[in-house]
C-alpha cells in the first residue's frame, strides 16, 4: 500500500473546511476557541464541542473524543486513517501527498492531476 503524508493533509486541509465539509455551521466564539454541536452527533447540546482553529483541534465534553481535522473526518466517515486521507483530498479537489519511494497508488484512487511519482 502506498504511503501517504498525514502531516502534509493536515497542513492543506484545515479543520474549518473540514467542518463545512462535514455540515457544521452554527458555531459561536467563546474566549479565543469556538463552541458547537459534536460533529459526531453523540448529543443534543449545542455547547458540547470546542474547535480551535488556530491549532487545527477540536474535542466534545459529552462524547470525550477529540483531535485534528483528520481524527474528525475518519471519524465521521467511518474510514480507516488511510482510506480517509484519500478521500478528504478528494473531497477537497486537492491531490494526495503520496510519499515517494512507496508503492505506487491505486490507478482509481488517483486524481485527474496526480502524477506518479510525486
């Protein structure tokens, strides 16, 4: 399976994208971070999750899960780490940063740019 840089998703995709991917909308400043309704769906309250946008971090109190953009999305999706670095790429129309030097990837998983070898 080919590699692909965790670090370098995180750098191109912040987490406010991933939360407007995700349909996470309604959220409120609340000393420096933002507060909101868990993306995960594990409560009614609207206050129960924290997103810090400048670190690119969030966590529920109700649910006590948290982490980077990434976390969120492989959460929500259901994805393996892998699986949901390639398809939040996807979903981005950016290209996957594969890691040179590992095995070529998957012809169906590629986008239009992609080019192999990086």
């Amino acid at each position: 399976m080919p590699l692909i840089d965790y670090r370098e998703v995180r750098r191109m995709i912040p987490l406010r994208r991933v939360l407007d991917f995700l349909g996470v909308f309604s959220l409120h400043p609340v000393r420096g971070v933002y507060r909101g309704a868990c993306p995960l769906g594990c409560g009614q309250g609207r206050n129960v999750a924290t997103f810090d946008f400048a670190r690119n971090l969030w966590y529920c109190h109700r649910c006590k899960t948290g982490g980077n953009q990434l976390d969120l999305w492989v959460r929500a999706r259901e994805y393996q780490m892998w699986e949901g670095a390639v398809s939040l790429c996807i979903a981005a129309g950016l290209p996957v940063p594969w890691i040179v030097g590992s095995d070529s990837p998957p012809k169906l998983l590629l986008n239009r740019d992609d080019e192999w070898p990086p």
